[in-house]
C-alpha cells in the first residue's frame, strides 16, 4: 500500500538569525520555493510576544503573512522552545 508523504519543517526566526542569518524571512521563502515544503511549524518565543499590547504578535506577522499569502499550512509553538 503506497502512503503519500508530506515533508514540513520547524521553523525559528531567531534559531536563524543565531547561526547567523541575516533575513531569516529569505530562508524561510527559500525553504518554501526551492524545497517545495509548505508545512510549518513556527515557533514563537515567549520573550518576543508582547503581553503588554493584548497579546500581540507583531514581530512574527511578516513570517505568518507570508506562509498565510503562499498558502503554506503553519502550527503555531507558543512556548519556551527548548528543542525545534
């Protein structure tokens, strides 16, 4: 019996930008063009959303706008990420 198989990826703008990653929004098109993945797994570090706006995710909007727009299907991972 043949399944089909779905390939998708984790995916930090701050694990990118930590091995040095200048525009992690790139690798992430990237990742999505040229790798023909459209899963994601996000992951959004607490000490980046701001509580203080009505839980706000501002500094992900770009990275979900784009998955969003390019109709890429995306789990958002809230949390303190301590493995992606």
């Amino acid at each position: 019996m043949q399944k089909d198989i779905v390939f998708g990826t984790s995916f930090s703008p701050e694990t990118a930008e930590w091995v040095g990653d200048d525009n992690p929004l790139e690798t992430l098109k990237v990742i999505h063009t040229q790798l023909s993945i459209k899963d994601f797994r996000l992951g959004l570090r607490w000490a980046r959303i701001d509580f203080d706006k009505n839980l706000t995710l501002e500094n992900y909007d770009k990275y979900i706008t784009y998955c969003l727009k390019n109709k890429c299907d995306i789990c958002l991972n809230v949390g303190p990420i301590k493995v992606m």
